[in-house]
C-alpha cells in the first residue's frame, strides 16, 4: 500500500530481497516527482542499507514501513519494523564484506538515530538535506502549428486565407458576405 499527502510517501512491506529493489524505484520515483533528482542516489542506497538490516535482523517478522518526508529543506526517510532492539554502528574490518551499512548512512546522511515505539517495535531514520524549493521557470513554448507568439487578441474570421493572415497580422478588413 503507498499512500501519499502533500511531501509524504510511506510504503508498508516485508523486508525481502526482491522488495527491497521495488522500494528503490519507488523511492527514485518519488524524488523525481519531488524534482528532487539529486538525492536519488544517497536516499536510495540509505533505503536498500536500513531494509537490509530489516531482512537480517528484525524479530519477529520483517514487516516494516518505509516513509520519506520532505519538510522545509530536509528529506528524511524512516523505517519502522517490530523489533525492539536498537541497531548499532558496526566499526568492523574495513575489508568486511558486511556490517557496515550504518556507519555508510552516518557518512553520507546529515544526520541518522533510531527511537524505540514503545511495544510496537523501533524507528531508524536519516536525514538529507533538500535544495531550495524555488521552482525552476518554464520557458514558454511555441504552439505547434500556432501563425503567431500569441497571445491571441482577437478572433480570426473564416474566409479566404489571405484575410486570416492579414487578420493575424492586426490588417483585417470586414468584407461583406456575398449570397450565393
């Protein structure tokens, strides 16, 4: 289920491997409807870091929502799952070839933590930091077929084309019409 209100996105999921890459390219989708391109990358290696931790550590199940918040000019994207236990930055081997997933996030993210819910399991989350929200202008377009820039001041009469060009260029002439 993927509901949405206003610069919130929240994705209910088990933590599986093959759901995992769905939740990247809804995570990019959402950023790219955000036109928030440039956080794609970070926010979504942070999603795929805090499911894998799901897929291999929560208990009892691996039921768990994902939600991205866009607040102001800070992108924060949480995980709550059922397991009570907090998670813990891992300072292994740097040749690991696990265990590093959130000492990854605390590098790239502006910030990252995890909250107890009470009975209801845990919250691990990060923040990015969003670029200003000043929409980007959109050049005007021509209209295809369109014999002037616009805008359009007044009606063009049917008739011969020669009096809708001069119609066009602000030279009509009213003709009386001739009964046939």
């Amino acid at each position: 289920m993927i509901s949405q209100a206003s610069r919130q996105c929240t994705v209910e999921l088990q933590a599986l491997p093959s759901r995992i890459g769905q939740v990247r390219r809804i995570v990019s989708a959402q950023l790219r409807y955000w036109n928030l391109d440039c956080l794609i990358e970070k926010a979504a290696l942070g999603v795929t870091e805090l499911l894998t931790n799901v897929h291999q550590h929560a208990q009892p199940d691996k039921v768990c929502t994902v939600e991205i918040e866009l607040l102001l000019d800070r992108l924060t994207i949480s995980v709550h799952d059922h397991d009570p236990r907090l998670p813990t930055v891992n300072r292994s081997d740097p040749l690991a070839t696990s265990g590093r997933g959130l000492a990854l996030i605390e590098a790239f993210s502006e910030s990252w933590g995890a909250r107890p819910q009470g009975e209801s399991g845990k919250v691990v989350w990060f923040t990015l930091p969003a670029p200003s929200s000043t929409p980007m202008p959109i050049p005007p377009l021509p209209v295809y077929g369109a014999a002037t820039s616009g805008p359009f001041t007044g009606a063009v009469p049917f008739g011969d084309s020669a009096d809708a060009a001069d119609a066009v260029r602000g030279r009509a002439t009213v003709r009386p019409a001739v009964a046939s």
